[in-house]
C-alpha cells in the first residue's frame, strides 16, 4: 500500500459524458502527478500540481482538467469523453517537486471505460 | 528531448535464471533514469534509480542497474528470478531534478517454475 488512495476504483461511462477522478496523497506529501496508461500510448504523464499550484504539464488534452485543493487532494476532470480516452488513470504524490529526489508513490489507478 | 527505449515488451525465464530487462536512453543532457515495477492491479513502485553517483545502482528485491554513457544504456538485472517478480518493469528518464519523467512503454517478466 503506497498511502495514495485513487476513487472510484472503476468507472463506465458514455461517449459526451463527464467524469471527476479524485486523488489523496500520501499525508505530508506536496505534490500530486497525474499519468495516463493506455495499450498504445503507453504510461503518459498529464499534470503536475505543488502545494495547490500547477507546476508541469505533459500531454494533457484541452478537454481534461485538474486543481489541486487546500487539503492537497486533486481531481482531474475529463469532458466530452471519447473511446480513446479508456484508459487506466494514476494518481502518484511526492514530497516536494525535485523528480530524483523525491520519490514518487503511485496509487492503484481508476479505470476508465468510455462506451 | 529525452526518451527511452525498452527493447522486448515480454521476456520470459525459468525461476532461478537471470533476469536482463534492457533499456536504451536518449537525452540531449546528462540524464536521470529510473526503473519501477508494477504488479498486477496495482500502482507502480520504484525499484532503484540512477542520480549520478554511482553507475552500478541497487535496488529493492535484488535487482540492480548499470548505467553505460557509452551505450546510453541502463538495463535491469537480477541474478536469480523468482516466481514474485513477475510483473511490468517500466524504465524512465528525467533530465534535470525538476523535470517530469518520461516513461518507456513496459516490458512484462513472466517467471516459469
């Protein structure tokens, strides 16, 4: 158990719809990641937030959208969903913003199906 | 730009062989790599990294990597495999402290007893 809890564990929706996915960090714990895991993209990182402020941004499409709240935890918001965005979502924290020395811990991740 | 290259998405030996899981960097600056592990239905976990120091790395569960400039690898070794370390082995390269870390696309150990 990595200390990084990932909700909803699962989830089906349709094509047009929106989803929130929600992220806990590990308690003390800065900085929040968001990767996305597909069969063909691969491991893919979105977004990045620090102590409530975005501080990197990967290959995040327009449609997606996260924030990071005062308590720490995050949510990233994906809107007119599409087939393509099936995938499984990981959520991972670090203590500060330092890539090699601030381990990062990933959470179990939410599958996203896109019918 | 950096990236990685893992070469063979599924490699496959006897329990109590040795392990070689291969991964090839590209970076225009001196870079930081890292392995993580992922086991089924669940989140990755580092397994060991590369900051400079050392070029012979260990990490948990007794695997280790060596980084070779020459070769722009850092490939993944265990001298024994076990029926546990079965699981999607993903190399990773950052260039610089605070920048993100850009993943290769997994290789799958499958351990036969």
């Amino acid at each position: 158990d990595s200390g990084v809890t990932q909700t909803p564990k699962h989830l089906i929706t349709a094509t047009g719809q929106r989803v929130t996915l929600r992220c806990s960090p590990r308690s003390g714990d800065l900085s929040v990641y968001w990767y996305q895991q597909s069969l063909d993209q691969g491991l893919q990182f979105l977004i990045q937030y620090y102590n409530g402020e975005e501080r990197a941004k990967g290959n995040i499409l327009e449609r997606f959208s996260a924030q990071q709240f005062p308590d720490l935890h995050s949510e990233l918001n994906l809107s007119s969903l599409e087939l393509g965005d099936s995938a499984l979502y990981f959520c991972a924290s670090s203590v500060g913003q330092q890539t090699v020395t601030d381990t990062q811990y990933f959470g179990p991740g939410t599958r996203l199906t896109v019918l | 730009a950096q990236s990685v290259t893992q070469l063979g998405s599924h490699v496959s030996v006897s329990e109590g062989a040795l392990v070689l899981l291969r991964c090839n960097y590209s970076s225009s600056v001196p870079p930081y790599l890292f392995w993580y592990v992922q086991y089924p239905n669940q989140g990755l976990q580092l397994l060991l990294k590369y900051t400079s120091a050392a070029t012979l790395v260990k990490g948990i569960n007794g695997f280790e990597a060596e980084f070779k400039k020459s070769e722009t690898s850092f490939h993944l070794t265990k001298p024994s495999a076990h029926m546990s370390d079965a699981a999607e082995y993903f190399c990773a390269v950052s260039a610089s402290g605070y920048s993100t870390l850009t993943f290769g696309k997994g290789t799958m150990l499958l351990v036969s007893p």
